[in-house]
C-alpha cells in the first residue's frame, strides 16, 4: 500500500491533466449517507421507488419528503478534508484539474470557496465540480424546466401543498437526475472530454456502477492514462484501476494531492 501510494502521489505530481469523479463515498466522512453500503440510504428506501421520474408521478409527496429529508439533512453539513484537498489541487494550478461528481450535496463547492479564500485569490470557479447528477439544493420545473433555488420547508402533507412553478403552476421537483433520465449532455459532455484528455483519472468514494458516468475512467485509460481508485471497498473499477488504494477518502486524498 505505502509503494503504491507513493507511487500514486508522483503519477499525479507529473501529470499534465488530471480528472477526478467523486461519488457518495467521498461525503460520507461529512455525514451525508453514501447510497449503497450498510448504512446506505437505500437500506432505508427502494431506489425505484424514489429516485426515478414514475415514483415522482405516482406520488410526488413521498419523493419530495425523501429529498426534503436529504436537502435540510446535506444542509447542516461541511466539506471534509478530501473535499478541501481536492479543492487545494483545483485552485494551485489552475486548469489543470477538472473535477466531475456524481453528488449533488454541493460540498465540492463549499470546499472551493473555503480555498480560494484561504489562497487569497478570490475566484473558485476552476474547483467547481462538473454535477453530472444535478444538484439537490436546486429545484426545476416539472413543466417549464425553469430552475431556482431549492424550496427549504417543503409541505409534504398533500400534493395541492407541494411547490408549484411562479410561470407555468406545473409541480417543481428536486434538480437531480433520476435513474432512466437523461444527463445533461453538456455536463457529461464535458466531463468525457476531460477524461479522454487527462493523463490521470482519480476516482474517489464511488461504487462505479452507475452509467454512463461509470465509463468517466475507461475513457482516461483507452486516451492511454492511468486510474488511480481511492475508495474504502474494492468495486468493479478496482480489477482496472492502474492503482486501487483502500482507505477512507479524508485520509487518502490529502495525502494524494498534498
Ligand atoms: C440514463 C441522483 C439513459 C438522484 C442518481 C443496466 C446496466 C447498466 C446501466 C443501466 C442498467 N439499467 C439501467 C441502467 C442505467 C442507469 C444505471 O446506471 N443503473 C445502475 C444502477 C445499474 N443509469 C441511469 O438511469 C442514468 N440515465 O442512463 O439515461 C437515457 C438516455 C437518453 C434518454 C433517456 C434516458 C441516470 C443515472 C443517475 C441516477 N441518479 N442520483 C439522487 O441523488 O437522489 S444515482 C445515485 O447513485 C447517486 O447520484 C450516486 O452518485 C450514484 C452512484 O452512487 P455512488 O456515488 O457510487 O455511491 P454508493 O453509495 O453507491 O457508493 C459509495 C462508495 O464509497 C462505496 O464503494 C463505499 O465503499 C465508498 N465509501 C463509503 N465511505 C467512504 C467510501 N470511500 C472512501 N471514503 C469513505 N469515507
Ligand atoms: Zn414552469
């Protein structure tokens, strides 16, 4: 594991350009539930029955309860220091790094503004994540597609007391993506093309099952780059991660990219 981990340090220290895909794994230490996983939210809940535009159809209260739930739950949390660390690598050589996520608590965010103070330069933008599964702080409109910022008391006790939109009185929703809906094609767009270009794929905190964000690495390693997986289990990434280091992602990240 040390060898590997120096090894890992040094692949990133030399790269030219490094994508990184985080997922619910690196959250966890912030005490957002991860997805899967013995504490994992969908212990509690079936994701059919929560996380898909049918569910949302057949009883729009139980969704938004779920997301109300979760949207005062990220609220009370901070980034954590594979946030921060990740954030720290974003904005010391700027545009070098892209960073790619699959969560939508909004923390990489945090973490950025959190550095770019600290650095004294001001802008975070270039630590600012590519969301590819929306953001749960955000609401849009089920009709008009309008977005705004997230409702925070939501009503759940009846549909006619669920947020509606200000132009078109269609439902509002959470601005996430749900399984069986199509990603933004910009935002994946996007986070392909940083994959293919990067000579590094850092994979942090994810079960890399879920598609097509799942192919973010294999698109680093057919450009000819190398993965480097640092997650607190082995997943189906870890037989062709170049590197697959296990650990928790607020311990290894800082010492990654130091
Ligand atoms: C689409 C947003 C097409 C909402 C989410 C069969 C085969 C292949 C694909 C499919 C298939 N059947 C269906 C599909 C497609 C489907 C899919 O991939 N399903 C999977 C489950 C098989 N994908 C879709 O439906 C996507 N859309 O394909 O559309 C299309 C095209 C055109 C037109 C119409 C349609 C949409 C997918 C997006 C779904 N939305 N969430 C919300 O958040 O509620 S997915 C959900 O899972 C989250 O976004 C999350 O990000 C994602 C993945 O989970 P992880 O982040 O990896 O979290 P998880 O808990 O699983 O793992 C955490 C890991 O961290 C663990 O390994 C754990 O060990 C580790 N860990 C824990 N603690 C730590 C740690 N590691 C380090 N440190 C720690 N402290
Ligand atoms: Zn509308």
């Amino acid at each position: 594991m040390k060898a590997d981990l120096a090894r890992a340090r040094e692949l990133l220290a030399d790269a030219r350009r490094i994508v990184v895909l985080t997922g619910a794994g690196i959250s966890a230490e912030s005490g957002v539930p991860t997805f899967r996983g013995p504490k994992g939210l969908w212990k509690s809940f079936r994701p059919e029955e929560l996380a898909t535009p049918e569910a949302f159809r057949r009883d729009p209260c139980l969704v938004w309860g779920w997301y109300a739930w979760r949207r005062s739950l990220v609220e009370k949390c901070v980034p954590n220091t594979g946030h921060l660390a990740l954030a720290r690598l974003a904005l010391v050589e700027r545009g070098r790094t892209t960073i790619v996520t699959q969560n939508v608590d909004a923390l990489h965010h945090r973490a950025a503004r959190a550095i770019a103070a600290e650095l004294g330069d001001g802008d975070p933008t270039p630590a600012f994540p590519l969301e590819v599964h929306g953001a749960i702080d955000r609401d849009r409109c089920s009709g008009c597609g309008q977005r705004s910022d997230g409702v925070i008391d939501v009503d759940v006790t009846s549909v006619d007391k669920l947020p509606r939109c200000g132009e078109c009185d269609s439902l509002l929703r959470p601005d996430v993506v749900w399984f069986g809906e199509a990603l933004d094609p910009a935002v994946i767009g996007a986070s392909f093309e940083a994959a293919r270009e990067a000579d590094v794929c850092l994979v942090a905190g994810t079960s890399a099952v879920v598609y097509p964000v799942a192919s973010v690495p294999d698109m680093t390693l057919q450009s000819g780059g190398v993965v480097i997986e640092a997650n607190l289990e082995p997943t189906p990434l870890s037989s062709r991660a170049t590197i697959s280091l296990m650990g928790l992602a607020g311990e290894l990240l800082p010492d990654l990219v130091p």
